[in-house]
C-alpha cells in the first residue's frame, strides 16, 4: 500500500484531519473494498466507537457526545445505559467489513475498543480470539482507508509486553515488545500483539482520495469504575464462594489499575494527538495507561473483601503449583465443557498477572497527550456495584440470549472438590518428580 510521504514529500500531518475535498472523490460502489464517495468534512465531527456496547465503549462515546462529536456506536449487542444524546447504536460485528462500512459513513476518527478473551473461559477459544482481534482490526484498517477516516486509536493492553518476567516501571522504549526467548500463553494477549502491528503499520497509508490514516496504540492496565462487570464482578462472585481463599507468588508483586474515566480521557487526548493542531505528536506511536501508581492486588483488593465480611486471603501458595492448577483447571474446562460448567477461578494468564510484579511509566502519555489522571478510590467503586449488583445469587448464572444452552453450573461442593483433587494430584506429582530427582 501506498504512503503519504511517497507523494506528497512528508506533507501527510498537514493532510492528517483536514478537509478532503469533494472533487478527489471517486463515486460509491456497492461491495467490496475501494473508492466510495464520502462528504467533505471537519476532523472529530463523527466518530465510530466499536464494542460501543461494552464498558470503555460506552463510557467513551457518552464522554465524547458530551463534547458535542457525533457518536456511532457499533458492536453485537444493545449498551445496557441508554445512549446519550447525540450518540447512536448500530449492530454490529467488526467482522463485517459492510456493517463496519456502513456505520463509518462520514465519520472523521474510529475508536477500536472491540475485543474477545480477555478474561475467564472465553481466553481458551483461540478461533474466536483471532477472528476478532486480528481479524476484526484488520478489517477496521481497510474501512478507515476506504472511508477515508484520517485517525484511528487502538485499545490494546499491558499483557502484549508482559509474559511472565518482572517489570519494573517500564516504558514504550525498554519493554517494546515480548522476548523473542518467551511466548504468551494465552490468545488474548498474543492476538492483541498482532492487532498493535497491524495499527501501527497502517500508520501513514495514504487514504483513498488524498490524505492520511494516523494511528496509535493505547495500552492500559486493568479497568475498574463504577459499573465495571467483567473483572470486579468476577472476584466478587469466587470471593462470596470462598473460591478467593487464598493468596500466591511474590508477596510484594505490584501492579497498575486504570480507572475508566481517566482511561477515557487518554483516548480523547490521544485522538486529538492525531491532528495537524497538536502536530500529529501521537502518530504511530503508543502509549502505557495507567492510574500513575503501582499496588499489590490483595492489598488493593482490601475494601472488596472488607465490604462483603470477608477477612483478606491468610493461605498463601508457591506460585507454581497455583500456575499448575490454572495449567489443569484449563483442561478439565475444554475437556467436560459439553457435560459440566468446570470454573477458571484463574487462567495461567491471570496466574502470572497477579503472582509477577509489572509495572509501567506513563511519562511518555504525559509528555506526549498531556494526560494527567484523576486520583479515585476503589471503595467508590465496590459501594457502587454493591447499590446496583444482579439480584440473583453468584451459584446461578444468568440466561443467555442466544445460541445453545449453558452446561450446567457445577454445585459449591463438587467446586470444590475438584479442586481438592487437583491440587492432591498437583502434590503427589511433585513429590513423584523430587523422588527421581534425588
């Protein structure tokens, strides 16, 4: 593919987020990829926010429509808030190129936050994964050149740089990318490695009708607000199960957390770093979020066992035969999936994240997009979801709208014991192999 340089010698910021004029423009076609016609227009006038129904998304464009840019939100499902005006819903999947073309009519700036595996069960499918986050990108790339959409900001995450070695206080020049020596182990992080290349490759391409795509690459740590679901929710469920009984690792391992709405002011900060106005200071570029501060996750963890009337975890376990547990708990989950709901207390992903300290600098966002966050308060956060949490108990699970139905959940006790089980297997195991050793 072409870029701006090779045509315009080095021109591409000042092209970057201006007018495109009608009379560069070829007429629409009906399918497929090449020249449409799209009206000429003022950068960050509209904007396409994919998975517009998930936490970010939402928070995104109802923070974006409140700044007056018109939002389109696109993703499979309807938002569980009520749009704000000045921001619409369209259903859609990012592996649609037409849906994806459609929704990116006249739009000046894409937000792709749409992702799948980050957490739970849904990291062991690997075909799902990869559709999705390559996949989808790739196909939210090739929209924004024929939609000539001049800025595009990823949403990728912390674990594309991190597999399981320490990191202390890293930055986009010292931890750019993982050892060639290590390998993830789940798919979340390795397709959203791939999903960074491909942004920051089509950093530069020049547009269909004149000008540039812009693009770069947010990289935050876990989310957390008020009426976050994914992860708080999650810990709170295995915490009211006494699944959370226990801690593991190093005992000082530290990390970073990024409330929501400072993660949402780095995209708006980051988008408007793709403009002539800010001289195009975050093209192809990315960036570590994060709450500017580093903490122990059981310690950070306190107000949520506090606020249920648990005491903090008082067992502590070598990390690996945690990891080892997280390594069988994942097969037994793929293996019985079609007879019984087997839980991933931990996946050996979610292992590492908490047992190894890796902690980053956002002195580059800082420098760069001016990004300076807000000071906020778990407890906040944990007295919200408590006001507002589903009705039904943590052993129930909910319907799904759609599609075959749930394996049935295993009950607390039989939870338990294979777990017991495992961890017995675990021991024996080990025991057999110090044996041979000696």
């Amino acid at each position: 593919m072409e870029r701006c340089g090779e045509k315009d010698g080095g021109s591409a910021c000042r092209l970057t987020g201006g007018c495109v004029p009608e009379q560069n423009q070829s007429p629409c076609r009906a399918k497929g990829p090449g020249p449409r016609s799209a009206p000429c227009r003022r950068a960050a006038g509209r904007a396409l926010v994919t998975g517009g129904a998930g936490y970010l998304g939402h928070r995104l464009g109802r923070a974006l429509a409140a700044r007056g840019v018109s939002v389109v939100l696109l993703d499979l499902v309807e938002p569980r808030w009520d749009p704000r005006d000045g921001a619409v819903f369209h259903r859609g999947d990012v592996r649609d190129y037409e849906a994806l073309f459609r929704a990116c009519e006249g739009v000046d700036c894409v937000f792709h936050t749409a992702s799948y595996g980050m957490s739970g069960p849904e990291q062991l499918r690997k075909e799902q994964v990869e559709s999705v986050n390559v996949g989808g990108t790739q196909n939210v790339i090739s929209v924004c050149l024929e939609r000539q959409v001049p800025r595009l900001v990823y949403t990728s995450t912390v674990n594309v740089v991190f597999a399981g070695r320490p990191i202390e206080d890293g930055d986009e020049e010292t931890v750019p990318c993982v050892p060639a020596d290590m390998q993830h182990v789940d798919h979340y992080s390795r397709t959203k490695a791939a999903a960074e290349d491909l942004v920051l490759t089509a950093n530069g391409l020049t547009l269909t009708g004149g000008g540039c795509l812009r693009t770069c690459v947010l990289r935050p740590s876990g989310i957390y607000g008020p009426e976050e679901r994914r992860h708080l929710h999650r810990v709170m469920v295995n915490v009211e199960r006494r699944l959370f009984s226990f801690s593991f690792g190093n005992h000082d391992a530290r990390l970073n957390w990024v409330h929501v709405d400072n993660l949402v002011m780095a995209h708006i900060l980051a988008a408007d770093g793709l403009t002539v106005r800010k001289g195009c200071v975050a093209s192809g570029q990315t960036y570590f979020i994060n709450d500017g501060e580093s903490v122990n996750l059981f310690e950070w963890l306190t107000p949520l066992f506090e606020k249920l009337g648990y005491s903090r975890p008082l067992i502590h376990l070598p990390f690996s035969l945690v990891y080892s547990a997280a390594v069988l708990m994942e097969c037994l989950h793929v293996a019985l999936a079609p007879l019984v709901d087997i839980p991933l207390i931990f996946t050996r992903n979610e292992v590492r994240n908490i047992a190894v300290s890796h902690t980053f600098k956002i002195d580059k966002a800082r420098r760069d997009l001016g990004f300076s966050p807000l000071k906020y308060d778990l407890a906040d956060s944990v007295d919200q979801y408590l006001k507002t949490r589903p009705s039904a108990p943590p052993s129930v699970a909910p319907p799904t709208a759609s599609g075959p139905p749930l394996p049935l959940p295993l009950p607390r006790a039989l939870i338990l014991l294979v777990l017991l089980v495992s961890l017995t297997a675990l021991l024996c195991y080990s025991g057999l192999l110090s044996t041979h050793t000696h």
